[in-house]
C-alpha cells in the first residue's frame, strides 16, 4: 500500500504531493459529479484504514524535505479517492508533517464531518483546509452529493461556520457547479446570503471538467461562472481548468449545431450568426477548424462566402462523422 502519489501539478494547489489515506472509494458522499466514480463503501463512521506505522513509515521518507523527486512542493495534500477525514489518524500524520517536514500541509475534505469537534480537533494542525459545499439547500444538497442516509445540510453547515470560526490556518472554499442542478440564480442568492459572513479567504468556483460519475450532469456554462464571480466579490476564482472545459464543452455545442444547419443547405456568415445568435467571430472560429477537417466547404457567390456541409462527413443527425465533436 503506498499512500504517496505526485507530485503532481494541482490546478487550486500549484505543486502537490498528494497522501490517499483513504481506500477505493470511501466517501460520506456519492457526488453526481464525482470523477472517481460511484462511491463503493458509502460511510460516516471514522475508521483506521491502514496501519498507523505503516503509514508513519511512508511520511518518514519526507523528513526535513521541501524538494521531492527534483521537484519543490507548495503543498502535501491529504486527498485522493475518497474523504480523508473519516480516517481516524489523520490528526496523527499532520502532527507528524508539521514536527518533521517544512512543506506546508493542506486538507481536502467534503465538509460532511466538520460537525464532529474531534475531526475540527484533527485538522487544526494543517496549513490550509479546502472545504467543499456544493448547496445551500437540502434538496440539491441530496441530489447533488447524495450523502449517507440521516447527514443533513444544515448539519454540515454547521460545522462549516464552527470551523472556519477557531481554525488558525487559511480556508479556501470550493463550490463545484452543475448546470440545472444548483447553479439558478436563486441558488446565486442564498450562497451569497450565507458566504457574506463565512471567514474564509477564498472561494474557488469550479465545475465538471473531468467524466463525472453520472453521464447525464453537464457542466455550468462561463456565463453563469461569471455571473457568481462577479456577484459573489473579491474572494472568488473560477478554477482554470473549469474555464477550459466549459470553453470546449460550449464549441463543441455551437460546431453541432453548425453542421445541423449546414447539412440542409448552404449559407453565408451573416445567415448563421442570425440563425445561431452568435457573434461573428465565435461561428468563424468554429467554421474555420471545421474547414480545415473537411467538415465544411466554401464557396464564393456574389463576392461573399457561402459555407455548406461535406455531405460524405456530415451525417444525417447532425453529428459529424469526424472527429468527435
Ligand atoms: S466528496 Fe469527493 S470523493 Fe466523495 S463522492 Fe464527492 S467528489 Fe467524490
């Protein structure tokens, strides 16, 4: 059993040696967007999972290290493939962190066990805690984390404020958003109501950017992302990585819905901005990469350019036979 993986660039941490004290997949939660998959062992009792000397062994290697394997490490995390504070240990191997190596310590958790004196107790000794909190009610607390059996919100919420409220160290905030889910503007609201005296430095907005455990949740469009930064203030960021994806997932949308169009007849730039509502320059964006793929032919009539569809690559449903769009 090696608990040690990284170090790895980490898109919220910079340079992170992760710690997986938890096995596969032990969670409080069975997260609809979970990128590890559906939660196996599904649990709120806390537990030793692997032997404490084992484990100890393995933090020994990092004594007095701030380089590991050439690389300078911002961060050792305790994360991985489940909630690392059911682990009953975890206190233990801050302690051992902090009395024995200069790296700084940071925490990944679900918050479902903040509630508990005895986890805040254990995790006090971190440098940094990132708490996650995906709801502010509990019918999209349910559906989107789908807790253990009798853990409600308002419980966890609880131990979120008693936390944030005596814990030294820095609290970075992570909201995951799903579309349709719990990103409505009244979800906007009630978030902003509850943040506004929360102490914590930061909040990271994300959203899906990796397979989620269920194939149905999409990710939040930027617009939206935007649109809580900005009401939400100076402490939020929109984690790059869910930028990225939401930037492609939208492309992806809009060359669909281009070849649709362009299968039935031929039209110029100024007909599929109309028909689309887009901006020019997003639909030549997209015309040009398909363009260049063989996807879409121009020709020129009266001095402007007329876009049709490959009729060999453009398949009859609008999804074009490559590459995947
Ligand atoms: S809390 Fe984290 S590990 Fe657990 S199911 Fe949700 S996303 Fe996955």
């Amino acid at each position: 059993m090696n608990i040690l993986y990284g170090p790895l660039y980490s898109r919220r941490l910079g340079i992170s040696l992760g710690l997986d004290i938890i096995p596969y997949k032990t969670c409080s939660y069975n997260c609809i967007y979970c990128h590890e998959g559906e939660t196996t062992f599904l649990t709120l009792d806390r537990k030793e999972f692997f032997p404490l000397e084992n484990v100890l062994h393995q933090l020994s290697t990092l004594k007095g290290k701030r380089i590991v394997k050439g690389r300078p490490v911002d961060y050792i995390t305790f994360a991985g493939s489940g909630e690392p504070t059911l682990d009953v240990n975890i206190g233990s191997y801050i302690n051992y962190l902090k009395d024995n190596c200069p790296i700084p310590v940071a925490v990944i958790t679900n918050s479902s066990l903040l509630w508990d004196e005895k986890v805040r107790q254990d995790i006090r000794g971190a440098d940094l805690v990132v708490p996650s909190l995906d709801a502010v009610t509990e019918d999209s607390f349910q559906m989107i984390n789908r807790p253990v059996p009798h853990l409600s919100l308002e419980k966890v919420l609880q131990g979120l404020v008693d936390f944030c409220e005596v814990f030294q160290g820095a609290v970075w905030l992570e909201i995951l958003l799903c579309e349709g889910i719990n990103d409505s503007f009244e979800d906007l609201e009630r978030f902003a109501v509850l943040l506004k005296n929360l102490p914590v430095q930061k909040i990271q907005l994300n959203t899906v950017s990796r397979p989620p455990a269920e194939s149905w949740v999409r990710p939040s469009s930027l617009q939206t992302l935007s649109q809580w930064k900005d009401l939400l203030g100076a402490r939020v960021t929109v984690v790059e990585d869910a930028v990225n994806s939401t930037r492609k997932n939208m492309e992806e949308a809009l060359r669909r819905k281009v070849a649709v169009l362009l299968q039935k007849r031929s039209y110029t730039l100024e007909e599929i901005q109309r028909e689309l509502h887009k901006s020019g320059h997003e639909v030549i964006k997209v015309l040009a990469r398909m363009e260049k793929e063989g996807l879409v032919e121009r020709t020129l009539k009266n001095g402007k350019s007329v876009f049709y569809g490959n009729k060999g690559r453009i398949m009859g449903n609008g999804a074009p036979t490559k590459p995947s769009y």
